[in-house]
C-alpha cells in the first residue's frame, strides 16, 4: 500500500469509545483513534466490529499478536473498515519462532498496514535487518502501560536509529506511549520518528468516559504512580502502584519466587499469565491498592495536558498537535543552539554537555572516549573501586584521552573505605575537573 509521509499522531481508545463523536474528532484534527481491541480473537473483533462500527469508519485497531496470527483475520477484517492493524509483538505473546510471526506480518501487508509494537532487541533487529519485508516499526519503551521493554523509549529510539544507519534500509519508526508533551513529541518527529501514539495523556477530556471518583484519581497521578516488575524474569511490565499496592506486591512476591527456581519459558508465562489474569484497564479500575492496573507514566500527564489545552477532546488534541508543529518548525533554527557554548568553551568541550557518573559503568578509559568524541565532558565514576582496580582500569585513561578533558567523580564519603587511595589517584593524575558526589575533601 502507498505510504503517507505526515507524522501519525494516533490517541489510542478503549472498544465500548467506538462512536461518532470520537471518529469525528480524530477526523477533524487530522489525529488517528486507535481502538484497543487487543482482548479479543479474530473472530469476535470481526463479529464486535461489525455491530458497533456497521459503517466503517474505523480504520486503526490494535489486535492480538493471536489474532493476527489467526489465518482467518485477513479474510474477516475485509468485512470492517480497519485497514491499520496495531499488533504488539513480544516473545511471550507469540511465542516460537519470530520468522512465523515476521512472515505472517509480511503476508497481512499485502491488503493492511500492519504496525509491529516491539520493545524486545533480538525482535528489532530482526525486523530492521535488510530483506526482512518490514516497513514500519513502533517503539515501546519502558515507560509505556503493561508488558513493555527493558530499555527506555530513547534508547530504544537510538538504538534503531544506529541499527539502520549499519543497514541502509530505510524504515518508518514509530514511538507508542510514554511521550507525554508536545515538546517531547517534536523532539522525536524532528529527528525522524514517523509519528506517535498517545496512550492515557488525553484521558481527561471530554470525549473520555468515567466517574468522578476515577477523575479525580486519575488527576492525582504522579510520575511516580507506576512502577515496572518482571524485570528479573525479563517480561518487564508496567503498573499502577504509588508504593503501597497490595496488588503490585503480590505479583512481585509471585516473580520472585519463580525466580528462585530457573528461569524458563514457562515461568515467564506463569507471570504473564498471572498479571493478564488480573489485570484491569485503568479507566475500568478505581486506582485502589487490590487493582493491578496497567499503566504508564504518560497518564500522569493527563491532568496538565487538559489544563494546558482545554478539557474538550477535539480541542486540546488540536491545540495539542498545533504546538508540536510549531516547535518542529522552530527545530531547525534550534540545531546548532548548543554549539559555540562559552561554557562549553571554556571546558574545552564541543556542547555543554557533563556525563552523569555510574559507579561500576562509566569507569573504563573507551567508554570515556566515545563521550569526548561525540563532544560531551566524560565522568570516570572512582565508586568503590579499590586501589589496584583504579590502577588497572584507569592505566590507560591518559593515552586513551589524549589531552581531551574529562572529569573524575568521588564519593567523598566515611562510607567510601577507598577514599583516600580515591584522593591519592586524582592528586596523582590530575584531571581538569573532579565532581564531589558527596561529602567534602577535608582530611
Ligand atoms: C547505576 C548508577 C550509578 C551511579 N553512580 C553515581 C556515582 O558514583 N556518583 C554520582 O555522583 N552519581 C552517580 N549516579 C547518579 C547519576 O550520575 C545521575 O546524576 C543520575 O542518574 C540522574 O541522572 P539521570 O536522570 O540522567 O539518570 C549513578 C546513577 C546510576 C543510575
């Protein structure tokens, strides 16, 4: 099918929010309504579509990575007017061999668009790889709602864009949830992402059915109401828990004991399983500590983006997409803002711009190097690293260097046993800059 090449800026809505109300909205401020239709088989999303949607006017579904699967749905969404198929594709849902799930993508782009949401490396790459018959991929990073990807949605982004930089292949790349401004949103369509799904930051609007209760819950979200588990069984999934879910905790509690035993296939679909089993969608929940809920940190944004932009749906996603436009018209101008820095020329450094210190990441001499050459101040983290180490990793660090600066970060703490050989290192080797990380330097 024939690309277009305007960013898609997509709202993603729940089934029963199929109306013309919504369908308007999405046409008028040139957005597009994603209808989350993910819970249900091939057959019944073809049987619901039909009665709630007799005339056809949605075209963007998200689906099951079983549903697209299901040999028949080709046939059945013929019947609909979906045309945009949004398919989540993580190894737990589709499990077996990618190559099945990559062709099945490749046979239902003859007849729709088929939008990948991946978050798994191993996946991406394959789908990025020449001859994969891939056109379009959509990022989900860690900060999304649900089963998400270990990695943020920036390192995901960057990552892609490095992986087809190596390949030549050219490839639209989309970004799903967790971009919650239109200054974020432009960051990412000004350097090339082929647009953005929104999946919560407009749920306080008009067109958004719900209580007053799970209004004013919703408004009271923080950026830290979510929190991920499953990292340790590597199925990372995003809920709601301001700290003190009940319901977060047991899952936990549940992830850790199948990580006391070997970690297998069939733990991690024990997990998935359990979750799925439970999970409720937050705007059918009423954030309490029992619910498991997922969500995304995007949500927390809800209450500013109706403040900002009106609380009228057609509105605030209008005024919403017409500042993103404007500050990508501004981006050009802003490009080269960062160079001819004076504080950046006074370090002696390209962009004013300090690596953060990592203890036991950012503490060998090539990985400070990278940092100079793409023009930032390199921080080697000292951390706990005792004398000999600090002697063996750092024995290269001048050589490697070659007289770019970089600084050195201490933990100037009683609690940093190795502080004094710390001290010792840096009088020995003075490097232009040393931050504090805390604590002083007296004796
Ligand atoms: C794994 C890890 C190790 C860190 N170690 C240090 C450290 O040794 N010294 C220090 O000053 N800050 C340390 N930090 C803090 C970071 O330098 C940085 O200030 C912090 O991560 C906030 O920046 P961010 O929001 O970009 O992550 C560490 C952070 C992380 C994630």
């Amino acid at each position: 099918m024939t690309e277009e090449r305007v960013p898609i800026i997509a709202f993603v809505w729940r089934p029963g929010e199929i109306s013309p109300p919504v369908s308007e909205m999405a046409q008028h401020t040139g957005s597009r309504a994603i209808f989350d239709l993910s819970t249900m088989g091939a057959e019944a999303l073809h049987s619901f579509l039909q009665k709630a949607d007799p005339v056809g006017h949605v075209s963007d579904i998200k689906i099951s990575a079983s549903a697209l699967m299901n040999p028949s749905v080709g046939r059945l969404l013929k019947e609909t007017g979906a045309r945009n198929l949004w398919v989540e594709c993580q190894s737990h849902f589709s499990p077996g061999d990618p190559s099945a799930f990559l062709k099945r993508l490749r046979t239902l782009s003859e007849d729709y668009r088929c939008f990948p949401i991946v978050g798994e490396m191993p996946l991406l790459a394959a789908m990025v790889k020449e001859g994969s018959g891939i056109g379009r991929i959509v990022l989900k990073g860690c900060e999304a709602a649900g089963f998400v990807s270990g990695e943020t949605t920036l390192v995901l982004y960057s990552t892609v864009k490095e992986m087809l930089h190596a390949s030549a292949k050219s490839l639209d790349v989309l970004i799903w949830g967790g971009v919650s401004t239109p200054e974020a949103a432009a960051a990412f369509l000004s350097t090339g992402a082929a647009g953005i799904v929104f999946e919560s930051v407009h749920w306080l609007t008009d067109l958004v059915v719900m209580d007053d209760p799970q209004r004013q819950q919703l408004a009271r979200l923080r950026m830290d109401s979510t929190a991920l588990v499953g990292l340790d069984l590597q199925v990372p999934c995003r809920l709601f828990n301001k700290g003190n879910s009940l319901a977060f905790k047991k899952i936990r509690a549940f992830e850790e004991a199948l990580c006391a035993a070997e970690i297998t296939d069939e733990s991690r679909h024990a997990f998935v399983d359990q979750v799925q089993a439970s999970a409720l969608h937050p705007l059918d929940s009423h954030f309490t500590q029992s619910e498991v809920i997922p969500l995304g940190s995007e949500a927390a944004f809800a209450a500013s983006f109706a403040e900002r932009f009106g609380p009228g749906t057609g509105k605030a996603v209008n005024a919403f997409m017409a500042e993103m436009r404007n500050l990508c018209g501004k981006a050009e101008a802003k490009r080269y803002c960062f160079l001819d820095s004076p504080v950046a020329r006074e370090m002696g450094i390209k962009y004013p711009f300090i690596q953060g210190a990592m203890s036991s990441i950012t503490e060998t001499p090539e990985f400070a190097s990278e940092i100079a050459d793409a023009g930032g101040l390199p921080t080697i983290a000292l951390g706990l690293m005792d004398a000999q180490a600090c002697d063996r990793r750092l024995v290269r660090l001048p050589e490697i260097m070659g007289g770019r600066p970089y600084a050195v970060n201490v933990v100037s703490l009683a609690e940093n046993p190795f502080r004094e050989s710390h001290l010792a290192w840096i009088k020995q080797h003075r490097p232009r800059f040393v931050w504090i990380a805390g604590g002083d330097l007296s004796p």
